[in-house]
C-alpha cells in the first residue's frame, strides 16, 4: 500500500484539527496560511523563509488542545473560550483582559454556585494552570514538529507563535526580536476570522485596532493597503489544493513507514485532548490489526485497517472537554456533539485524497448492525468488515479503559459485554470474536520504563495525565494521599515536568498509557 501522502499533506490534516479546536470551520488555518504567504510574496521571502511561514503557519495552534482538560475545568467550554481568547478579546490589554475572565472563570453558562466554586479554586491551582497554557502548548507542538521531519527554524518560529509586538505575549519577545513569520502568522490567523465574519472592512479594523500592541505596525499597514488582493479567492472551494500546491520547497512523499509513524503520531497527539482518551487508538489499532489477521484479511486490508484505527478518533478535537470530561451523565443536546466526531474525522481524512479509504473505515466504528449507531446509522450489509472489526476493537479497548462516569471494566467483564451486543445484533459475531481472541493474547508488560521510572510510578503516571487528584490517585492505588503526593513529585523530577499537560505528552511520546 503506497497511498502517495506528503508531509504537506499531513500538516494541512493537522491544521482542519486547529480549526476544530479554536472554534473555527474547517480550513480557517489553511486560508490564514495563504494570506500569510501572500504577504510574505509582497516581502520577497527567499524559498527557505516562505517554507518556515507555510509549515509554521499551519501548526501555529496545533498544540492548544493539549490542556483543554483544565481549561474545561477552569473556565468553561474550551472551543468557546480559545475562540475568544484568539480573535473576540485583544489579552495583552487590561481592559479585555479582565472582561475575558469575568466572562470565562468558572464556567459561562455554569449555575452561580457553581461558578463561584470554581473561581475559589481558579485563585490558586486555575492560575497556575493557565500561566502554564503557552508552554504546554508548544512542548506539544515542538515534539510533533519535530516527529514530522520539520526544520530548526520552523521549530524555532512555532515557539513564536504566543508574541505579541508590544513585548506582553507568552515569553515577553518584542518587536523584531520575533521572527518576521511569526509576526505575519500572527496577523493573518485574526485577519482572516474577521474577514470571514465581518468582511475585508472588519479584517481592516481589527488589524488597525491592535496596530502596534499585538501587531507589526508595518505588516498592517501593508495588509491594510493591499487587503482586497491579499483576501481575494479565500473562500473558493479550491483552497485546500492551493494550499498544497504553495508548499515552497515542493515537499517529497512519505514512505509507507514514515506515513505509519506519522499517523500514529497523529492519533496521540489528537488524544492529548482528554485525559480520558490517552493511549486509546493505539489499542484499538493493535486489537483491530490482530483480530483482522485472526480473520484471514489480505494484509493490504489489514494495513489499511491499523492505519484508520490509528486515527479514528481524530474528530474528538471538534467536540469540547466539557463533553467528554464530564463525569455525570449527558443531555441529550451534549449526546449530540459526541455524535459528531466519526463525521469529523472522515471529513479531515477525506481532505487527502490518498487517506480518503481510511475515512471510509474510521467514520463507521460507532455504527451497529442493527441501525442504532451513529453517525449514518448504518446496519447489515452496509458495515464493512473492517468496519464490523473496528467497532468491535474501540468497544472492548473503551470498557477497559476509565472514563470520567465510570471505573474500567475488568477484562471478563468486557468480553461479557461484547458478547451480548453480539446477542443484541449490535456488533458482528465474527468480528467480536476475533477481537476478544486478540485480547487474550497481548504481549507481557515491559518492565523497564523510561527515565528510570518505577512500575508503581508509571500506575501514579498514568493516573496524573487522567487528571485525578493525589487524594483520588491514593483512593485508586489504596495508599496515602501523602505517598501519593510524593510520588508524583518524583516523577515530576525524573520526567521533567510541571503539570499534568506536560506529564501526558511524555506519557504520550513513550507509549506508557497503552501498557495495560
């Protein structure tokens, strides 16, 4: 199987999963991109400096998914507030600055009590969390930049990404001590909300607002002055092939172990959006591949199997943390937005033409036999095998799995269940079967861990990037929250990490949450 995808491709995937997670439609970061290479054109960028403003203009915010665990917890629905925090409040100001609090701390939309509650708790561990929020952020971005291949200067400009001109952005840089990319990504990325909302006028208007404390004031004047042919054509049906077709250095394809590697890479890094979820992909895809070869499917089939099961679940990106961290049971309105994540993820794989046949299989692994899936309802013959076995592998890994409302289900449990949504006519005998026999035959638990971490420290680990306090860890673990505590410390120590964000993205980057 050699589906042809280049790293291009891939970063223009990432940045529909952006878009997603800042509230914005699909393709936001990519017209934002084109309007920052236009600029750059006007400049006489060289080849090499137009390529670091396309790949960093891409995965500008890629990482800000990475905390939306806190940010749900502290401030309410995370799309909502990133929508604000990027385009509707100006943040290096006061003014804004306290008005976007006000609106956000505890939870808009939350009862009174409630709000009141959190914001008590925001006082302390709520600020800290967000004052770590820029750094989280590009840890994760650099480690997934770095994983696709791309260059020191990228790397260097998406740091940038958090400056504002006027020296108050996330690591104080000012006025030319920010590179010139990320100045002209940071002008487009607004410019181009405004523009789609309000029109070329509003993209004006704001530009010229904040003229000089979050923007250049000279690539606003230039924006300003040629705003209607740097926004013309944006919105045509086109502008993901432009998109690709602007790649400066005409990037080569990937080989089919480099687009494994990168695809998996893409599913973990979509999972760092909810504690709940971490780890859960790779299981799938290694339960899914076994049971399929259990099944006898050509090995072309079982590839493309592993690989849509690496990112089936990319469309959680598109759904807020107040959804999926919720510990209670949902409404039906939040049932809903869960509905809405298989058709997420096949309408960003669908954007490559070349992973179109993994959409095909991702979109269907909450579909059921008997017509009570979602999001097409399917059932019978219109569930493919690798569908059916899909289904099957991301049930038994969730019930095995904790989630917010429930504990994990023991093993025999989950094959129990599964067994009877065979019996129910909801999930493929045949496909159940081979997964369960998959699942009695995982390899053995590695006992050597990275960063001389102990056993019990990995189970303290895994339990952090879930989000559990120390006194939740110690009732899970049966030990003192004090032994608790002083685990997670030495973690902390021997990872080199702050806060839980950073705690998942090792846990992520050295597979520990797949260890069952």
């Amino acid at each position: 199987m050699n589906p042809e995808v280049g790293v291009a491709e891939l970063v223009a995937l990432l940045s529909l999963g952006t878009d997603l997670g800042l509230g914005q439609p699909m393709e936001h970061m990519i017209r934002a991109c084109l309007i920052a290479l236009r600029l750059a054109e006007i400049l006489e960028l060289s080849e090499s400096e137009r390529s670091v403003v396309y790949y960093a203009g891409l995965l500008a915010w890629v990482g800000c998914h990475t905390d939306a665990y806190e940010q749900a917890k502290w401030l309410g629905d995370d799309l909502t507030l990133k929508c604000d925090a990027h385009y509707a409040y100006d943040l290096g100001r006061p003014g804004p600055a306290a008005a976007f609090l006000l609106k956000h701390i505890g939870g808009a939309g939350r009862p009174l009590l409630a709000r009141g509650r959190v914001g008590m708790g925001f006082l302390g561990e709520g600020r800290r969390a967000l004052e770590a929020l820029a750094t989280n952020h590009y840890l994760a971005t650099d480690e997934l930049a770095g994983g696709l291949g791309l260059g020191d200067d990228v790397r260097a400009s998406l740091k940038e990404s958090y400056e504002r001109w006027d020296g108050t952005g996330a690591f104080h840089l000012k006025q030319d001590q920010i590179s010139l990319s990320s100045r002209l990504i940071n002008l487009a990325d607004v410019v181009e909300v405004f523009r789609r909302t309000g029109g070329v006028e509003a993209a004006v208007a704001v530009a010229r607002e904040r003229r000089g404390t979050q923007f250049d004031p000279a690539l606003v004047d230039l924006f300003c002055d040629q705003a209607a042919m740097l926004c013309s054509d944006i919105d045509d049906a086109t502008s993901w092939d432009r998109v690709i077709r602007s790649e400066p250095s005409l990037g080569s394809k990937m080989s089919d172990r480099d687009l494994d590697v990168a695809l998996a890479a893409i599913g973990e890094f979509a999972e760092l959006k909810s504690p709940w979820s971490m780890g859960h992909s790779g299981r799938v895809a290694d339960l899914a591949k076994a049971a399929a070869c259990g099944l006898g499917l050509p090995p072309g089939d079982v590839a493309m199997l592993r690989r849509a099961a690496l990112v089936h679940d990319i469309g959680h990106l598109g759904v807020s943390n107040a959804v999926w961290d919720k510990r209670g049971q949902l409404t039906p309105a939040e049932m809903e937005r869960v509905r809405l994540h298989p058709y997420l993820a096949e309408r960003m794989l669908s954007f490559v033409a070349a992973l179109s046949p993994l959409a095909a299989i991702a979109v269907q692994h909450h579909e059921r036999l008997d017509g009570t899936g979602y999001p097409r309802g399917l059932s019978g013959n219109a569930i493919t095998q690798s569908g059916r076995i899909l289904a099957a592998a991301d049930v038994y890994s969730a019930l095995t799995e904790m989630r917010p409302h429930r504990p994990a289900f023991g093993h025999d449990a989950a094959a129990a269940e599964l067994r009877s949504q065979v019996t129910g006519g909801r999930l493929d005998g045949d496909a159940v079967a081979a997964v369960l026999a998959a699942a009695g035959h995982r390899a053995a638990r590695r006992r050597e861990w990275p960063s001389g971490l102990t056993s019990r420290e990995v189970e303290v680990l895994r339990l952090v990037a879930l989000g559990l306090s120390n006194k939740e860890i110690a009732e899970q673990l049966v030990i003192s929250t004090k032994t608790a505590g002083t685990h997670v410390e030495h973690i902390y120590t021997k990872i080199d990490a702050t806060n839980r964000a950073q705690a998942s993205i090792f846990a992520m980057k050295y597979g520990l949450m797949a260890d069952t």
